[in-house]
C-alpha cells in the first residue's frame, strides 16, 4: 500500500489501545481503516470471524454500503491505524485507480475465506444433522402397548445431539418381563452421544441373558472400565417391570431416583436403592430393590435436565416441584403425567435457553 500516498500521512495516525473497541456491530459506519501496526479481532454475535496484522483493511463493508456495521473491532495489541472517511474513499479512488483494484482484490480473497468457512460450517452442521438422526434411530419409535399398562416417553437433547437415553427392552425369553431404561452421560454433544450409544448397545446384550437390574449394571461397568480410553462417566436406573404381577425391580447406578405415585394413599414416594455412578470404579456397589405396584400406580424416571432446569433468576425447577406436579396428576393418565411435567418445566424456565438434555420416563398400571 505504499505506492498511495495517501497512507503515508502519519499525521492522521490514530493510535489505539490493547482491548480497546474500535467499532461495534450495528453501530453506523462511514469510515474504514487501515491497520498500520498491530492486530485487530473481529467478532460477529461474539465469535471471532477474523484475526487481522499490520496491513490489513476493515470496515470497508460498511462504508461501501452504506450501512450498519456487521461485526464489532477490537485491538488485541496497541495499534496504530489509519480512519479513511466516505470523501477521502472517493478521493482516493480518483486519484488512484490502481486502489479500487487493491481493495476489491483484498475484499475477494476475504470474501473467498470467509465462504470456505462458511462451507466447513455447513458441512458440520450436516455431519451432527446425521448424527441427531441416528442418535434418535436409537431411541424406541414408540412406547410399548401391553394390556393393563401405560407408558410415555419425552426427549429433548439441549444440542444438535446430547448425552440422555432412555429404552424399553422386551425379553424374549420372558414376554412378561420388560427392562426400562433411563441414563445421563457426563458430558454433553457428540462425545457423549457416541458414549451413550455404545451404552445402550452393552445393555441391550447384557439384558438378553436374563440378569438382574444390578447383575446387568455391574456387567455394563466391567465393560466401560475396561475402554480406560472413555473419561465420560454413566448415570444410569434399570428396572425390570414384570407386567404380569406389578412387580417392578429397579437399580440405580448414580441416577436420579425415580418417583413412584401410589394411588392408593395419594403419595409420591421415592424409589431409593444404593448405587454408583458407572465408569468411576471397577467394583461398583449396586443392588436390587422391589417395589409391587398396584392399579392407578406410576412410576416416573428422569434425568437432572428436568429437576436442575433454570428460570431467568437462576433458581432450579427442583424435586420439590416435580414431587408436586407428579402429585397433582394423580389418576391421570401415563401421557396426561409426562405432559404435565414438561409443561410445567418449560413454564418455570420460560424464554431461558435449556441448559441440558431434558428425558422423562412415565409408567402407569391401569389394571
């Protein structure tokens, strides 16, 4: 740029402070700059989209359109760079035809590396659209219908993909019996949907030998600990619902406890049985608890996405209020309960953006 005279007028140098901001998006720009010393960040929504050094040119955009700025400039060193208003724009173009070639160079290959990452963008949000499709193949297509029993299911991961699960396996060897299935993985997006995967596939393997809730989550654990590879961690309920009694046998590996509705006191009780998180320690406790339920009983599973969602004053939804809704809807029915729940979530949490994935589990007796 030296070959324009205009830029050697060190007089209208203006120097500029590390972290200073030089412009804000959305403010009204009718100057461009050009960075004589230094580096500059440029941010849109937050992100950073560009990092500039001595030579650079910004805000042209904006001074050519005449327009709003599109993104916001902020030194990262103390620089020293030179403000070129509309007039001296034009001055310059007359009297260097030369510049508009330089400018209009300097814009193409701007334009040419913004697109490029515009592509991997696309192509990523292609990639976890895949991945949300076969994470959701995963899940059960619909609940079960067995005669005398009810069951709802609700899932909403708070990324393209999440780390919540939830499963109905039926036991061939015993049509009667029906393991279900709720987990959280420690983590969140595509590291722990793949984690969650291979869990699901563990257990749907473990299921078919007939185990307990808690022999099948010891087995789970062998098999996690010994990948040392995963760091991410599993919490995990397990219940074999045996649909011909009401018996229900359940552990939890370091889940939230599930919560059973009793009709016939108008309780809500909740299940508790010792356990531990699976992935932290090769010889875990876990062990099996009974429950019998009887008609106009329900059982409701959750992940801590229901009971630890925020409101805009950072208070939690909580196991207070999920005790009371889940009361509330005593005699209603398995999908009349789930809905009353997720309604009184998103209520509670209003426009406040969800923080984690969000699975609930409801199972009714009716007979």
């Amino acid at each position: 740029m030296g070959e324009f005279g205009f830029f050697q007028r060190t007089e209208e140098y203006q120097t500029v402070t590390a972290g200073q901001v030089i412009f804000k998006e959305d403010q009204p720009g009718d100057v461009m700059y050009v960075l004589i010393e230094g580096e500059v960040y440029i941010t849109m929504h937050g992100k950073r989209i560009n990092h500039l050094r001595s030579g650079d040119i910004f805000g042209e955009m904006a001074l050519i359109e005449q327009g709003p700025r599109s993104a916001t400039a902020t030194a990262v060193t103390a620089c020293l760079i030179l403000p070129v208003n509309r007039q001296q724009f034009t001055d310059l173009l007359r009297e260097y035809p030369d510049f508009a070639l330089w400018v209009m160079d300097y814009m193409s290959v701007r334009s040419r590396r913004m697109m490029a990452e515009e592509v991997k963008l696309l192509h990523l949000e292609d990639e976890l659209r895949i991945g949300r499709e076969i994470q959701l193949s995963l899940l059960p297509r619909e609940c079960p219908v067995i005669p005398g029993w009810e069951f709802a299911a609700f899932y909403r991961p708070a990324r393209m993909v999440g780390g919540d699960l939830y499963d109905f396996i039926p036991l061939p060897q015993n049509p009667a019996q029906l393991n279900i299935v709720i987990a959280d993985v420690t983590g969140k997006g595509v590291p722990a949907a793949l984690f969650m995967a291979l869990s699901r596939t563990i257990l749907r393997v473990e299921s078919t030998y007939n185990y307990s809730p808690a022999e099948i989550l010891r087995r789970v654990n062998h098999f996690i600990m010994h990948d040392n590879r995963n760091p991410l961690f599993l919490s995990i309920a397990l219940a074999t619902l045996h649909t011909d009694t009401g018996q229900l046998t359940f552990a939890n590996g370091g889940h939230d406890r599930p919560l059973w509705l009793r009709q016939e006191t108008g309780t809500v009780q909740t299940l508790t049985a010792v356990g531990m998180l699976l992935g932290a320690f090769p010889d875990v406790r876990l062990a099996d608890h009974e429950i019998h339920m009887a008609p106009g009983d329900a059982v409701v599973f959750y992940t801590d996405g229901i009971t630890e969602a925020q409101n805009d004053r950072g208070e939690f939804f909580g196991i207070d209020c999920l005790h009371d809704v889940v009361l509330a809807h005593r005699g209603a029915s398995a999908e009349q309960l789930l809905t009353g729940v997720v309604t009184a979530v998103e209520q509670f949490t209003g426009a406040t953006p969800q923080a984690d994935d969000l699975t609930l589990v409801v199972i009714k007796r009716t007979a």
